[in-house]
C-alpha cells in the first residue's frame, strides 16, 4: 500500500486511512516512551514497511531498538543491547567514553535491520562523542560466524577472530578518534 498511484476516489480514501493508521501508531510509540528514558530517534522504511527506531539511554546502558510499524507493540521488535563505559587515558589524562555491544537480538535474518540498528548506533556514538564501539564473538555465534564477520566489516568494524579457540573481538572507532 505504500504505491501512492491514484486511480479513483475509494484508492484516495484507501491511501489516507493507511496512512492515518501508521500516524496513529507512531503517536502510541511516543506517548509510551514519555517518561521511560525512551527516544524516538527514527523512522525507516525497509522491505516495503515502517518501522520506528527509539533509544533507551540510561547512562551505563544504550539500547537502539526498531518495532515495525504495524502495530503498537511495548517490547521491540529487533535491538542492539550495548553498555557504556568509561576509561581514562593516563598519558594524555582525559576521561573518554565507549560502547561495549553485548548483544544484537531479532527474530528476522537478513533482512536488513541490523543494518539499520548499526547505523543509529553509531550515529549515537558520534553524537556523544564516545570513542568507539566494540565486542566480542563468543562460542555461541561460531554457527553464524561468516555472517557475522561480514555484518561487522560491512559497517567499518575491525574483525580479529581466534578460529582455535572459537572466539573474536570487533571494534569501531569514531573517525574524531582515528589517529
């Protein structure tokens, strides 16, 4: 329904109650969030459907979550669930800030919405001034270990994989950060 072709006035009326449910929806999502340390931070179209990103930022924790757009859902529906840390750099004495991923959770493969969660959160990087975001690949994810090195190098990670003893490190850094 997202062709916005008309033909007749019931295609009209048709276009504009989609419409106004996708509106409508999206003002459940941000009146839910008031109050929760939630953000609205986009809103997408990916393989023909809208989706809507927010942020929980609680100082130590930054999920970047997406919930397509079809119905009002309170839990998400795809979600990069990180850490924030902070450090500090003895020789130059400055306090500087990262992003440890603990995990990246959705019911959908290959769809595209990592992609999309890695993009929001790495714009959040930026915009906070962190350093850099980085992870590690564990024993679990050896199943899917070739899709995962090729998501991390698609989106500028550095990919370090141990294949003895099924384990790796990634790591981002904000290009303010690059030497």
């Amino acid at each position: 329904m997202d062709e916005y072709y008309i033909n007749s006035i019931d295609n009209l009326r048709e276009i504009v109650d989609n419409l106004e449910e996708r509106f409508l929806v999206l003002q459940e999502f941000i009146e839910y969030f008031k109050g929760k340390n939630c953000e609205v931070i986009g809103l997408e179209k990916i393989n023909d459907e809208w989706s809507v990103l927010y942020k929980l930022d609680t100082g130590t924790s930054l999920y970047i979550m997406l919930n397509k757009l079809e119905k009002f859902r309170p839990d998400w529906n795809f979600g990069i669930l990180s850490s924030v840390y902070s450090d500090f750099h003895y020789k130059s004495e400055k306090q500087f800030k990262y992003v440890h991923i603990g995990d990246i959770q959705g019911n959908e493969k290959n769809n595209g919405y990592g992609s999309l969660l890695m993009k929001y959160l790495q714009k959040e990087v930026v915009k906070q001034n962190f350093t850099h975001i980085q992870g590690e690949i564990v024993h679990r994810d050896w199943d899917h270990i070739d899709r995962l090195e090729h998501f991390y190098k698609k989106h500028g990670f550095t990919v370090k994989l141990n294949y003895d003893i099924e384990n790796g490190e990634i790591k981002w850094v904000n290009k303010a950060y690059e030497k």
